[in-house]
C-alpha cells in the first residue's frame, strides 16, 4: 500500500502537467518593434453575415492621395477583445497593401494591450470614393463605423 506522500505525487504530477500545458498556450510573445501583422480581407473575399448596429457613425475628415502612391489610416484597436475593423471600399479606385496592429508600449509583455490598426492604401484610379471602416463584434455586429471620403490626384 502506498503512503499518503507518494499517493499525493503520483495524484499531484498530472495536474501540474495538464496545468503547465494550459498555461503554455495561454503566453504570447512580443517582437523587438511590439508589432504583429494582422491580414484583413476586403468585403470582396468575405463571406461572412454581419448585422449593423452602428449608432456610433464618425466621418473623419477628407484625404487626398496620389495615384499610384501609399496611404495610411490609423485607428485605434484591441483584437484581443474580439472586435476588429474590416474595411468596405471600391477595389477599382483603391487597393489594400497592408494591414497591420501595433500595440501600445508594453514593457512588461502582457496579453490583450490595445494599439492600433494602421491600414496601408494605394490610390489606383483618379476619382474620389469613400472607405467605410466596420468595427465588427465577435457576434458579427457593426457597433461602429468611421467613414473617409478619398480624392485620389
């Protein structure tokens, strides 16, 4: 029969395991610059139902690019939350480059810090058009959008 010590190990050793194993998928890492690429599809590629419950509506103040050359638009973001931004705008006039999230300064790494969602433009077409930005929940629901009217020169 085994001693009370030895059954509390050999009860103890899985826990600890299964607790270590939990724990390793819960950390993140951070890179040198505090930033990750995030890859956003244009409405074009998603198939997916959003509803819209936007009563937060702001029109930011209008842009004007360069055929041809690279913009940006900066806004704020968690995706650790769940909610992100999908961008809705005219794949004739412009196209997405890049998307990417920068956090806020984290000098003690830790999970779930908001930043910012910085989305990179080229202005393909001369005309002026706008983007809708959704911030879309993990439900699916738009609880705010920021329009941006763009001349492209």
């Amino acid at each position: 029969m085994m001693d009370r010590g030895r059954a509390f190990v050999v009860c103890l050793m899985p826990a600890l395991l299964t607790f270590t194993i939990v724990m390793a998928g819960c950390t993140s890492s951070v890179n040198n610059n505090n930033t990750s690429t995030v890859l956003t599809e244009t409405s074009e590629n998603v198939s997916m139902t959003t509803t819209t419950n936007a009563t937060n509506v702001t029109h930011a103040e209008p842009m004007t690019a360069a055929q041809g050359q690279n913009f940006t638009i900066t806004l704020r973001s968690n995706p650790s939350t769940g909610y992100h931004w999908e961008p809705q705008f005219d794949s004739t006039t412009l196209s997405l480059t890049d998307s990417a999230f920068v956090s806020d300064p984290n000098p003690h790494n830790l999970v779930g810090v908001p930043g910012s969602q910085v989305f990179t433009f080229q202005g393909l077409t001369k005309g002026t058009t706008t983007i809708t930005f959704n911030n879309v929940s993990p439900a699916q629901i738009i609880t705010e959008q920021t329009v941006y009217a763009v001349t492209v020169t």
